[in-house]
C-alpha cells in the first residue's frame, strides 16, 4: 500500500517521464492482426479509401447527401464553380463524388491512449480533437500517417497537494495531446489533426492505495503555448473552466431517460426533414458574399441514441476486435481491473462505448457516446450549411461533458466572422451539441472556404 502523497508523487513523475518525450515522431502502423507493433502512434485503419469507405461513414452519420453515397450524381452552379473534390486531380480521383469531413478518424485512430500512470482508478476520454484539412478525401486515395507528441499536462484547477492523512484529494485530470499528419499517395499532406484525451486519476478512497508498480522518471521543464494558454510541463496546474474539466463528469442519472411521445416526435420529424434534404444546401452554391455575421445554422436533432447508432460508427472506421486479437488488447489492460460483473471475465475499456453494464463497471451511469462521433455530427450540421461546393478548413473541437446512449444531441450553430486570406474566402462558425437536458456535451469553432461571386 502507499500514502496519498505517494500517489500524487507517482503521478508527477509519470508526467516529467512522458515529456521527456515532447517532439518524439512515431510512424503511424497499420493494424494487422497478428502485428504486435507499438501503437504508442496510433494505428491505420483503413489505408486506402473506397467508395465503401465513404458510405458507411456517411451512414453511420446519419448522411444521405447523394455527394458522399452516388457516383452519378454532378452537382450543378453557376459557371466556374466547381465541387471541392476537383481540387485534387490525377490518380485515385473519382469525378465529384468525395468523402464526409472527418473521414480522417475511418483513416487511422485518433485516441492515442499512450501510456497510463500505473496506479487504479485511471480513466481516459477523448477531450475533442482539432481537424485541420487542406485537401478533399476522394475515393482511391490512400494514406500514411506519422504522430508527434506535444506532451502531458495537468489541467484539473482543483488542490491535491498537502493533503493531510486521512483525507481524500480531488481528482487530477491530465491532458494528453498529439499532432497526428495525414499524406497520400501523391505525396500532399492531406490534414492535420490535434487529438486531445483527458486522463482522469480518480482519487483513493483512503489514505492508502495499492501499490502497482514503481515509476522513475527524467525531467523536462518548459513552457509551452497551446489552445488552452502559456503552460509550464512539470510545474503547477492549469485552470480549466468547469465546463471543460468536465470532460469526465459523470451524469448523476443511473438509467437511460424515458421520452414523451411529443418529444419523439419532434425528433422523428425533424429526421425527416434530414432525410429529404431540407437542412441540406446540397448543388446551390452557398456564396461568400451571401452570409451575414449571426446567421444560424438549421438545427439538426439525432437521437435517442443507441446500440445501434454506436455500431454503425465502429463498423464504418473497422476499429473493433474480436476473440483472440482483442484478448491481445485486454491482457495488457488487465491491471485496470476492468471485468464483467456478470461472468467475471476481463472487459477491454472500450466496451463502455457499447454497454451499459460495463461503463457501469467503470464508473459511469450508463454507456458512453464516442467523442469523435459528437465531433463528425457537428461537421454534418456544417457541411449540410455549406452545401456540396464548400469546403470544412478546419473544425476545433472540445468534448466538454458526456454524451450517454438513450440521449438526444441538438446540433446548432451561427456565423461570427467573414474574411479573405490568399484568394480564397473563408466563414467562421461557433457550433454546439446540447444534450436534452439542455447541456452542451460538445462545442466547436469551424472555418469554411466558400465560393465568391468574384471568381
């Protein structure tokens, strides 16, 4: 056993450890399933893209913009206005048709957990990550990947030093982040995504906790900038809002909510305004000079979310394991104590993304909605506004409270800025995902290229 001021000690240490390492490159590798490679990068996906690809993505978004489903389909526009995917010509361009913003995530895996502190009750959540995109994604293209470590840092506002005997501190939630390049085949760099996780060291019951293992680590004090603001890797603790560090906030509720059957059906219709386009700026170009500052985007409702809407996203990035090549994942997580109430074997932590009894298991009132799935619904609010002749430059995203299954996700938005850079004219966007209960679960800053009048 050890003290609570050992567990703070060791959780010190793990940080000064893992920064020693800020700029490390790590090739991202693709998974097979008898590579036992170090995935401290990440891991490939999908390396090529396919029609498939492009289809299961937009359906596990709930997507029927012909742009991302039918080949056939030519958007039309004024003269000399042209879809995004034309941009990119030569091998692996397939005519208009083109992929979902965020496809990314099918490529290669954004939730780099990397290494844990080795103590119990360690937990890890996807905090939102930051999408930079200079090219379309089109059918055909395939891709390599490489990740940079821009380091650990601690962003819980909450004292957890000095803690007398006895008592319990508050938890400590670390910030975890990697810059993670995307290059296809021509050799263009394609996007750049900031991924962000949010590791929550949940405090001892007592003065003591069990002793794991023991942790020796070198020191690299210096400062920083990020999104956040100017921070110090080893020294003190980042204020965060509320908001943010309730990126691992638990709902009080134990059980999935119970609609009326009005509230259904400003859902189902709403949905079917989806379906038929209505949201959708689709083949009408969405002209620079036409968007005013405090314009709002249509709402778009989805939900209440459930089993199936969570495995229609594993199905469309190919994520998931089974049997023997997901015993390879859960033997070396067995040290998380993760195992099934009800027949005692051990669970891999991702299965919180599908069960209720699991998430349970570690913690939480009920399954919990992937990040990157909130994320990719936001860019479906921007891209249906944009219509099929905008392009989605970059989406910032912050997953600031959970989503959990039997919750319904408002998507809103509005315009806050308008500007020009280099020939080419941009909109800013302020976006949110709002649970039922009228808590915003995501935020997100966009900037969207559109056409101008003056072309």
């Amino acid at each position: 056993m050890i003290s609570i001021e050992e567990w703070n000690a060791r959780i010190d240490a793990f940080v000064r450890e893992e920064n020693t390492n800020i700029g490390k490159k790590v090739p991202v590798r693709r998974i097979f399933c008898q590579d036992d490679t170090d995935r401290s990068g990440g891991g490939i996906y999908n390396e090529t893209v396919t029609l498939d690809t492009i289809g299961r993505f937009a359906r596990a978004l709930g997507d029927s913009n012909p742009l991302f489903s039918d080949p056939r389909y030519r958007p039309g526009g004024g003269a000399g206005i042209m879809p995004a995917s034309t941009l990119h010509s030569g091998p692996g361009a397939a005519g208009p048709l083109q992929a979902p913003p965020l496809l990314e995530c099918c490529i290669c895996s954004t939730f780099i957990g990397g290494k844990m502190p080795r103590l119990r009750g360690i937990s890890v959540y996807d905090a939102g990550s930051k999408w930079e995109r200079f090219l379309p994604i089109c059918p055909g293209d395939s891709f390599s990947a490489q990740t940079t470590f821009l380091g650990v840092t601690e962003v819980s506002g909450n004292a957890y030093a000095g803690v007398s005997a006895g008592a319990s501190p508050a938890a400590r939630l670390l910030l975890r982040e990697h810059q993670i390049d995307l290059t296809n085949q021509r050799g263009e760099h394609v996007s750049r995504l900031t991924a962000r996780s949010i590791i929550k060291c949940a405090p001892p019951l007592q003065n003591t906790i069990p002793d794991l293992s023991a942790d020796s680590a070198g020191v690299r004090n210096e400062s920083r900038k990020t999104d956040y603001g100017t921070v110090k890797a080893n020294s003190g603790s980042r204020e965060l809002s509320a908001e943010t560090t309730a990126a691992a906030e638990q709902d009080p509720k134990g059980g999935r909510p119970h609609y009326t059957e009005a509230e259904l059906e400003r859902v189902y219709a709403n949905l079917d305004l989806q379906l038929a386009g209505r949201f959708r700026r689709g083949p009408e170009p969405r002209y620079w000079e036409d968007v005013e500052i405090g314009q709002e985007l249509p709402e778009e409702i989805v939900g209440p979310y459930d089993e199936s809407d969570g495995q229609a996203l594993m199905a469309a990035i190919g994520a998931a394991n089974a049997f023997a090549t997901k015993w390879a994942a859960i033997r070396f997580r067995k040290g998380q104590g993760v195992t099934d109430p009800l027949t005692g074997a051990h669970r891999h932590p991702i299965d919180r993304h599908y069960s209720d009894t699991m998430a349970r298991a570690q913690g939480l009132p009920r399954a919990i909605v992937s990040g990157i799935h909130s994320q990719a619904l936001l860019a479906k609010s921007v891209s249906d506004w944009m219509g099929d002749f905008g392009f989605l430059r970059s989406l910032d995203c912050r997953c600031r409270k959970p989503l959990y299954f039997g919750d319904i996700s408002f998507q809103r938005g509005r315009v806050t800025g308008r500007f020009e850079k280099e020939g080419n004219y941009y909109a800013e966007l302020e976006l949110e995902a709002v649970r039922q209960d009228g808590t915003r679960h995501t935020t997100a800053k966009a900037i969207v290229r559109l056409p101008s009048r003056r072309d």
